[in-house]
C-alpha cells in the first residue's frame, strides 16, 4: 500500500528555520503554556488540549492537558495538517477519515474522535506549529468559542516570540561582558608595566642617567603600543559592518544551518559537520535561495545516508574584483546513485531513486539555474554523493 505524501507547507524550509531560529527548549517550557493549554480546553469543552510545536521530523508538545505526551512522529500527527493552512483544521470524526483513522490515538485505547487546531505563528509569519484542542466524543464549537481560541493561540505565539527578544537581549549582553573581561584581560599587562616603569623613574628620581630614562621611555612606548593595538583588535571585533536584511556572512550562515539540521542528524543517528572558511567568515553575501539550496543538499544527504554515517557540508566565499564568489559543498557516506539518475538530475528531470526523495536535488539544479550559478554533482553507487554549488554573489 503507497502512503500518502505528508503536507508540506510552500515554505518549509523557512518555516523550520524560523523555528530553529526560536531556540527553545521543548522540555523545558511546560511552565509558560500549561495555563493557557488549560484554558483551551476550558474554552471548548473537550477533554484534551496540546500546545504543539513541529519541525522536520517530529512534533513536540511544549504543554498539554488531559493527555500526557511529550513528542511523536510529525508524519502520524494531526497539527501537520494545521500548520499548512492560513486558519484553523477541523476533524469532526477522526475515525472516519482515511488519513487518521488508523493512528494509534484513534484506533487504539485513546479512541479520539474530535480535532481542532489553530496554527502558532512567528512575528514573521511562518507557522510553527499548533494549538489544539481534541476529545473522545463528538464537538461542534461555536463562533464565539473559535474566536476566543483564537485570542488564547495568538497569546502563546506572543509568548514564544517574546522568550525569544529576551533570549537575544541576554546573548547580546553576555557579549558585552565577554568584551569587558577581554579588555580588562588584555590590557592589565602593558599598563602594569607603564605603571612599573614609571614608578620606578620616579622612585629614583635624580639617580636616573638619561640611558635609563631613554630605556624606560622605550619599554614605556612600547607597552602604549600595545595598549593601543589591542584596543583596535577590540574595536574591530565589535564594529563589523552591519549586514543588511538580505545579507549572510558566514559566521552567521552557520549558525543558522547548524540549528536547523544537527539535531535532525542526532536524531538519525548521523555526524553532521559543518565547516567554513574562517578567513572570509565575515564577508557579507546575498542570501537570496542560498538557505533553500543548502537545505535541500542536506536534507536529500540526511534521505540518503545511513545510520552511524557521516554528512560534511563545506562553505566558503572567495572575494573577487566584482562579486563574491559563494562555495557550498555537502559530502555524505550515502549509498549513492548510478550515473543515469545523476545525468537526469543535472538536466533537471525529475527522477525515481532508491533514496527515499530525491526532488530535493533538482530543485536545487533548477534554484542554482535561476540564479546563473553552477551545479555539479558526483555519486558513486554504494559509496556516497558529493553535490557542489558555485553562486556569484554579486556587490551591492
């Protein structure tokens, strides 16, 4: 029997990342939602009410009433139907309908009969999961009830969106005070030796000959200089120039492909190691598809590579007179593909492979095309793939 292909929102790979962007602990957040789950329930009259939050591959419920359950399978869960649409997913009879009927919660002891979800959503828009009320008995909820779930949905959105402002406001200010010790660290050396010389000179007084007077001016020149550099260093580091909204670098790329897709390798028991080039890890790019095409290349690596595999994702950017040129190479120890279905992909036909989904690596042949790049990709059956994208990103 074929399954059926799992809702995907047109843009999952945002949606994700802007999950991944929350950086929550889903274990740890029952405190600030378990009130409100609560008051769902309250509000429609069911037995059962989820605050769910969904990624890749599974759906975890950050707070529950009258059904104790931490995570399950995205591709058995409800509230993937939900976080598809705009309003809310209504299932009047779970067990008679041909996508749920035979789920555990409702074939089995539970024997759910009614859903209601409305989808949780980012200040930017992207639905990140849901708020659900569900019970064993036939509902029907009215206008009024709809509309004040919908107050309580949006409330734990502003929740979640607010953990994260004060999540950023506490990094920036942990960086304020790791730059302080740096000064206070560095600096503390040639002004102890500026104060020790000077000291000394003084000590001395007029038993100073105008050798060691010049000898300690010298040392005293020095450790200014010192002083001096280590404060450039300093401002340096914090005086970057900002990137503008439609801008990457490197450093920032990273840290945003790492806690999108390491915890999805975790989860398949696979390595995933993300490099980049640290001499050019602050040149600013364009970042325009570059997320898209990226996490496409994973996500077709994670498909295709086994457990206790190995991923390695390589990024670069080469500076040149006009643009900057951007590098992204995913290695895996996959099975790999046949020379046929290579040839299909690179000419942008959709292709069947013994890998679960390949479309991900002719959405990216066609994503590169778009945007004049070069795509290459090679594959050796049983042995592993190697995909290379080369962007022109050009100044601005």
């Amino acid at each position: 029997m074929t399954k059926n292909p799992l809702p995907l929102p047109e843009n999952e790979i945002e949606r994700v990342f802007s999950l991944a962007e929350l950086d929550v602990d889903y274990s740890n957040l029952a405190g600030q939602f378990k009130a409100l789950a609560t008051l769902a329930a309250k509000i429609a009259g069911t037995k059962i009410s989820l605050v769910n939050l969904i990624d890749s591959f599974t759906q975890w419920t950050i707070a529950n009433h009258g059904l104790n359950i931490d995570q399950m399978p995205r591709e058995d869960s409800v509230c993937q139907y939900t976080i598809t649409g705009n309003e809310q997913f209504e299932v009047p009879d779970l067990s008679d309908d041909e996508r749920f009927k035979d789920k555990p919660y409702v074939a089995g002891p539970l024997q759910l009969k009614y859903y209601f979800g409305l989808p949780l959503k980012t200040s930017d828009g992207h639905h990140i999961g849901a708020l659900c009320v569900v019970d064993t008995e036939f509902r029907s909820l009215s206008p009024e009830k709809i509309e004040l779930l919908k107050i309580v949905a949006d409330e734990v959105s502003n929740r979640l969106n607010t953990l994260k402002t004060i999540d950023t406001l506490k990094h920036n200010l942990t960086e304020l005070m790791d730059i302080q010790k740096k000064i206070a660290h560095d600096i503390r050396g040639p002004l102890s030796g500026i104060i020790g010389l000077s000291g000394l000179i003084a000590d001395q007084g007029t038993e100073n000959t105008m050798t060691d007077i010049l000898e300690a001016a010298t040392h005293i020149n020095s450790s200014s200089k010192g002083i001096l550099q280590i404060t450039n260093e300093i401002f340096s580091e914090t005086q970057l120039p900002p990137l503008k909204k439609d801008e990457f670098n490197l450093h920032i790329f990273k840290d945003k492909v790492e806690r999108l897709y390491v915890p999805q390798a975790i989860t398949k028991g696979i390595d995933l190691e993300i490099n980049v080039s640290e001499r050019t890890k602050f040149v600013p790019f364009e970042k325009n598809k570059v997320l898209q095409i990226t996490g496409n290349l994973i996500n077709c690596a994670l498909n295709c590579t086994a457990e206790m595999g190995l991923i390695t994702v390589d990024l670069e950017i080469s500076p040149e007179a006009t643009y900057n040129l951007l590098k992204i190479k995913v290695t895996d120890s996959g099975r790999g593909m046949s020379d046929a279905t290579v040839d299909q992909i690179i000419m942008g036909i959709e292709t069947t492979d013994p890998c679960d989904d390949k479309s991900g690596l002719s959405l990216v042949q066609r994503m590169v095309q778009d945007l004049n790049g070069e795509f290459r990709l090679r594959s050796i059956e049983g042995s592993g793939t190697i995909a290379e994208v080369y962007i022109n990103r050009t100044y601005v």
